[in-house]
C-alpha cells in the first residue's frame, strides 16, 4: 500500500491518500473545517482493507475502533484536574466522567453508530438516518484487517464521493471528536520517514506463502 500525503495550504493540517492497487482511499480536512473520508470510486458499494502491512496505519485505525467500542468519549483534562483541591475532588472528577461515558454509551444513538461490532457513519451531507439507504462508511474488525465499505446510496453521479464528518452539528455529535482525534493523530505520520517493524515483515512473508500456494 503507498501512502501520499499532502499538506493544506493555509493549514497546520496534511490530508493523507491511501493508494493500494486500483483502489484510492482520502482522509481530507476541507476548508470548512469538516473531515472527509473518500473512496474515490463510482460503484455504489466500495471496499478498501487497512491491514497490517502498514502497522502504523493499522494501530491508528485499531486506536479508532477500540475508541467506539469503549464509548468514552470524554476524558479528564489536565486543566480540570488542576481545578481539584484534593484527592477527594479529583476522585469525584472521575466518577463524573466516567458517569457522562456511561450514558453516552447506553444510549441510542450510540447503539446506532456502533452496531453489531461495527463503526456505522452515516455521513453528515445525507438525508436520510438508516445507513441501508443513506450514503455511509462502514468499519469493522476482520481479525487481522479493518475493512472500510463505503455505500453511496443518495447521490446517482456526484463530481466526488464522501463520507463528511461535521467538526459542528454532526448528528453524531459527540462522537465526531473521536473521528477528529484519529485524524490528528494521524498528522504525526509521515510516510516518506517509514520504517519496516518486525509485524510488517511477517505480514509480506506470510502474504507471499499464501501467493506460493
């Protein structure tokens, strides 16, 4: 899989493209201040496979989906804590966020972006709210891969094809942060310094094994 990434004029921010074959998969942050995932592909349903031969990019996407499994969204800042007087205070703290991701978690929207084991986003530029006729991602846990499907439902022929994620008024809100989050983690990558580890050797030799037989 080559890796592209391209730095945004006026912007502190890279938008990454994610090349393996025929297949084409962007991560763009847009002027607007709105986050982009794109398959780049005219068929109404798209596959693209995040897996280990980049295990950078892997444990970023396996960070993502571990993040919307667990639910917690919010998290104690270093500010609030240094708000606490005592232990009492900060413990209480805790209590309270843990509290807020619980609810979060019993909710029903998050029973409809997380869903039988899945990620479903249902971007935040479509009509409709059931992702069997709305134009959405998909990301799941294949084992030893994250497959990405896009479905494009709504739009027959558009100049572009994305999954938008809305920094405000998502109607995932506030699960967009951990979309957010993702993508700046992902700033820290850049893949003309990559450095073969140890996983991604044993994925090609066990991938080249499979081709052998």
């Amino acid at each position: 899989m080559k890796i592209l990434r391209n730095s945004i004029s006026d912007s502190e921010f890279y938008n990454y493209y994610l090349i393996d074959g025929n297949k084409k998969l962007g991560i763009i942050y847009c002027d607007n201040g709105d986050l982009y995932f794109t398959s780049f592909d005219r068929n109404q349903e798209t596959d693209f496979f995040i897996t280990k031969e980049n295990m950078i990019i892997y444990n970023l996407f396996d960070a993502l989906y571990e993040s919307f499994k667990k639910g917690d969204v919010f998290q104690v800042s270093d500010y609030e804590l240094s708000q606490c007087s005592d232990m009492f205070e900060k413990r209480r703290l805790y209590t309270r966020i843990a509290e807020a991701n619980q609810n979060l978690k019993n909710s029903e929207l998050y029973k409809k972006i997380f869903n039988d084991g899945k990620i479903i986003w249902i971007s935040d530029d479509s009509i409709s709210f059931d992702y069997r006729n709305a134009d959405a991602m998909t990301i799941s846990n294949e084992g030893e891969y994250y497959k990405l499907r896009f479905t494009y439902y709504e739009n027959t022929f558009p100049n572009l094809r994305s999954i938008r994620i809305r920094n405000s008024r998502s109607r995932y809100k506030p699960f967009n942060a951990l979309m957010m989050d993702f993508f700046k983690n992902l700033q820290n990558y850049n893949p003309d310094y990559h450095q073969i580890c140890i996983e991604e050797y044993l994925y090609e030799q066990e991938k080249q094994r499979k081709l052998l037989k």
